[in-house]
C-alpha cells in the first residue's frame, strides 16, 4: 500500500491574497508572476523525476532570533518558500547577522501507510540546516549549494496534520565555508548575502524498496550508455532508452552495479544540436523514475595544428561565454520564475555564445536541464570559502596556498564532492573548476587531482585565474580588459577564464545610483559595442595561435557592476545581438578542424 494522495496544508487565503514582494530598487519581468500560491510550481530535479510529489513552496511562519535561543514561542510573519530571506521576493528582505537563527514552520498533510517511505527533500539551503518533523529532529545539513533529503516517515504521527520545523544559521563572511560572493556589507565585486532555504522543498512517497539515484555515463564509440542504479539492497530493474518517443535501447540487470545500454541509433549531444534520450527505469519491485541523458565525451587532443584544444564529440570547439553570476534583483540568488532561468540561456544563444562558466555558485538543477535541452555548456565553479578577516589556524603556505585545518578542509571537500556528485549526469557541465583565483584555495593540486579521479570524464580547470601550481587540463588566465593568453603547450590547454568586463550604467536599470562600477567604463551603447568588438578583434588572433576558450564578464549587471551584457533586471541587452554573434561565429571558426 502506498501513501495517499499528499495534500499540503496551504496558508489562509486572506494571507495569501495579502503578501507581495518587499519594495525594491529593481524588478525583472517576471516578479510580478510570482505569488503566494505560484512559488516555482515545477518539478525540481528533472533527471529523478517521480509523479507523485508535494511541492512545500509557498508561505511559512519565520522568525529571526538570537543563536543563542532554542525554537521560538511565537514567529514574526511569513516568508515565502524558496526565496532567501534577504530578497524582495521573501516578502521580508532583512539580513541575518551571525550572532543569529532564522526559524521556519509550516504543515502539512501525509496519510500514512504501511510499507511505505516518505521523503523530505531540500534543494538547498545556506548554510546550517536543522530539521525537525512533529518536533522530532530529523536531521542536520551544512552547506549552501548542495542537495539533501531524510526520511521523515519515523517522525510522522496520527493523523493528517503534521509540523515541519527548519532552523538555519548562516555566518556568510565572519567564517571558512564556501559562500561564493556573498558578504554582511555589499560592495563593488561582493553581493548581498543569502540566507536560509532557497531551493525548492518537497515531498515524495516512494514504495520501501526505492531508487536512490541513478549514474549516467555516454560512451558514443561503442554506442551506449553505462548506467549504474542505486537502492539500498540489491535489486533488479529495467531501463527503457527512447529517441523522439522510439524505443532504442532496453537492458535489465541488478541494481548497484554498472550495466551497459546498447543504443541502436546514436545522435550526438552538442550545443549546435542539443539531442536529448529519454530514460525511464523501473524496479521489479514497483518503483519507477523518469530521466535523461545526453551522448557527448569532452576530452583534450591535438588539433590539425598540432596545438592541444578542447574537444567536445572528437572535434576541437573553440568556447566563448560569459562569466555567469547567477544572480537577481528580485530573488538574488533564485530566479523568480523557470521562465526567467531559461530566459538567460536564450539570450546568451543569441548573442552567439556556446558556453558560461557558473562562477562561485551553483544552480538549482533545472537550470543545467535547460542548458541541456538548449544546448549550452557549463564550466562549474566551486564556491569559495573565504573570510575577511582568516580564523585562527588559517595562514598562508610556503607555495601560497592557504593553510585550512584539518575539519574545515574536509567540510569543504565534502561539499565540493557533493556539488559534483549532484550534477555529474548533465551533458552541458563540461569542466569542474574548483578553485577561483586565491579564493580559499588550499592544497591545490592535491584537489585538482582527486576532482579527476572522482570524474574523469570531463577536464578540471587548474585553477581559474593568476594561482596556477602546475596541474590540471587547463591553464587559466585572467585579464582585464585583455584579452591575452598562456602560451601554448605540450600537456595542457590554454584558456582565458576571465576577460572584458566592459561597463555601461544605464539609467532606470540600475540598483545604486551612485555606487557603480566596471573594469573600463563607456558612456553610451555605441561605444560599448565598439569596444567589444575591439576586443572580439584581438581575440582571434589568440584563437588562431592555440587559445581554446574565452569567457567575457559578465551575463549581467550585478547590484553595483554594470559590466554585464544585459542590465540586472535583464529588461535591456546592451549589445547588438545578430553582430555579436557573427563575431562569436568567426572565432568558432578559426579553429582549425
């Protein structure tokens, strides 16, 4: 017997109908689609997806109270669920200090029945998360970027009502664990912090015997996929390939050991024909999931040049994109709608672009479905873990990396393994890039090295920007406005991981007046475009001489940067965009094939 149909216990429509975004000096498009009972309605994991599911978005009573203190008698207001409690789409838009908790309630309906698991999923939340079902705890997870889930079915308790209790301490900048661009005090390259949940939470019955994850491996040269599914005890299923809704692969086998799906048709997976399989899998048991999978190896060989180049599919591809912040006026760092998570990727297709690199922070998961259904690639950063002012134990060593202690190090190393385990079957996600510059960057090739033990399928950056020790498949340079490269060489490939930065402040778009800033400044569009192309010009020689990648800061404007292709509230894109991708068309080209 499985559950019945989960009903969530939504707020009273009086407090529905009464909340709306906190005022704001920007809006996007899409704020004003969002509402108390339309929080990102769609499914949030769309390489994992089950049919029965309870979204929990919406309003849940919050509090803000000293650390110090236990669970609140009473709770302040409502927030809306998954928005940062620091954004305009909270509702409430006020910082949390580290001398504080942010506490969250709400219920909700789960029938219970017998033989029958009910698990509770966060997509993430900053940065400690305790978790307590009917007052029971539930759970514990720290870190702001990675997926978790328990299960809650021990906690529930007679009867349809029950009480989710979350409570969440954040210390953003004041400690050592990876936040990214987030400071107490925003200013020029540093944003507003983020706190608390901001993925979506849900529910989701499964039968005893369910499927935990499943690994997705593409190997185009023998035509198949290597696919690994997990449960708790060994268990037989089968897996269905489908292209265009025919059938082109089934194989059984027993779960926790890897299977080969032989396909007999292989259409390749790249951003000029984003080609997508669909995948279901289903337990002899009764459980069943819905997923993808894209056909595409990434690999570094010698071009006709002899020069070493990226290769997507056993063909050098020369890679221009924005550095990609991920950031909102309105959410900050949730995007208000999918519509608008999607409305990034088109923008940058059209400008001609084939890549971004997701720069110190990662995505809720249907951002990387849209970079593969769009046909986008992704080079993922690690967030930073940095603080203003180092903790005791913290220094620098001899070779400039710095010194973490011991569990610090391994918390970071946790979430990063978690990070890559969470999108390690997204076709678009090409290269890991765990380090940024001298951002918290620790035992580096130590680190580089076990991120390629953990996926050699894709190439590690070594790392991004100035601090190269040596190691990894490529070798980054950073230069403002540039552009400028590595010179070419036997073992690794040259990149340039962050150029441009050309800024333009346009009036009515912008989120302070007076605080604005870009690495070179221009006064109008036609002079910024002249300028791009300035530098689009003197990039291809560089091309021509062996450099396999460039990416241009930024996708947007971000609070007080105004280098971004488009403004913040993504109202106004400052290029011309056919130009531009007649520009980004020549390079691509240059490369010889």
């Amino acid at each position: 017997m499985q559950l019945a149909a989960l009903l969530v216990c939504a707020p009273a429509l009086t407090l529905a109908a009464d909340w709306k975004p906190a005022d704001n000096p920007l809006t996007t498009p899409w704020t004003a689609q969002v509402t108390a009972g339309h929080a990102l309605p769609e499914y949030p994991r769309p390489q994992l997806v089950r049919t029965r599911w309870t979204n929990l978005n919406g309003l849940w009573d919050y509090a803000i109270r000293p650390k110090a203190e236990d669970r609140p008698a009473q709770f302040e207001g409502k927030l809306l669920v998954p928005f940062a409690v620091e954004s305009a789409l909270s509702g409430v838009k006020r910082p949390i200090t580290p001398d504080q908790r942010l506490w969250y309630r709400r219920s909700f309906t789960a029938p219970p029945a017998k033989g029958t698991r009910l698990l509770l999923h966060f997509g993430a939340v900053d940065w400690r998360a305790q978790v307590f079902v009917n007052g029971q705890a539930a759970g514990q997870h720290e870190g702001g970027y990675d997926p978790f889930t328990f299960d809650i079915t021990g906690a529930l308790k007679p009867g349809a009502e029950q009480e989710l209790v979350v409570a969440v301490w954040d210390p953003t900048d004041s400690a050592l664990q990876p936040r990214g661009k987030q400071v107490l005090n925003p200013n020029g390259i540093w944003y507003t912090a983020v706190s608390g949940i901001w993925q979506t939470v849900w529910l989701e019955p499964v039968p005893a015997a369910y499927i935990r994850e499943i690994a997705l491996r593409p190997d185009i040269d023998a035509h198949q996929l290597r696919l690994t599914v997990a449960t708790a005890d060994a268990a037989d299923f089968t897996a269905t390939a489908k292209l265009r809704g025919k059938v082109v692969g089934r194989v059984t086998g027993k779960s926790n050991a890897e299977v080969k799906l032989a396909l007999s048709q292989t259409e390749l997976w790249s951003p000029d024909s984003p080609t997508l399989y669909d995948l279901d899998v289903a337990l002899k048991s009764g459980d069943s999931v819905m997923s993808y999978f894209g056909m595409r190896s990434v690999e570094v060989r010698a071009d006709a040049a002899g020069t070493n180049r990226i290769f997507l599919n056993h063909q050098p591809l020369f890679q221009i994109g924005p550095l990609d912040q991920g950031w909102w006026p309105d959410g900050l760092y949730t995007a208000p709608t999918d519509e608008a998570l999607r409305s990034d990727i088109d923008t940058l297709k059209k400008l001609g672009f084939n890549m971004a690199r997701k720069h110190v922070k990662v995505e809720p998961a249907r951002w990387y479905y849209w970079c593969d259904k769009l046909g986008f690639l992704v080079w993922q950063d690690m967030p930073s873990a940095m603080t203003r002012t180092p903790p005791s134990g913290v220094r620098k060593g001899a070779a400039e990396d710095v010194q973490f202690p011991a569990e610090i190090a391994a918390s970071w190393e946790r979430e990063l393994k978690s990070v890559i385990h969470s999108l390690i079957n997204a076709p678009s996600v090409i290269v890991w890039v765990p380090f940024n510059e001298g951002w918290g960057q620790h035992a580096t090739n130590d680190v580089l090295k076990m991120v390629k033990a953990l996926d050699p399928t894709r190439l590690v950056d070594g790392p991004s920007g100035w601090e190269d020790r040596g190691w990894g498949d490529l070798k980054d340079m950073h230069s403002y406005p540039g552009p400028d490269m590595f010179p070419i060489m036997k073992d690794r490939v040259s990149v340039l991981g962050e150029f441009g930065g050309l800024g333009l402040p346009l009036a009515g778009h912008l989120w302070w007046d007076k605080r604005n800033w870009g690495y070179r400044t221009f006064e109008d569009r036609d002079k910024l475009q002249a300028g791009y192309e300035g530098l689009i010009e003197k990039l291809e020689p560089l091309v021509k001489q062996g450099l396999a990648a460039a990416i241009y800061t930024q996708t947007s404007d971000v609070e007080g940067e105004i280098n971004g292709l488009m403004t913040y509230d993504r109202k106004v894109v400052k290029f011309d965009a056919a130009k531009l991708a007649e520009l980004h068309r020549k390079l691509m080209q240059a490369v010889p094939r």
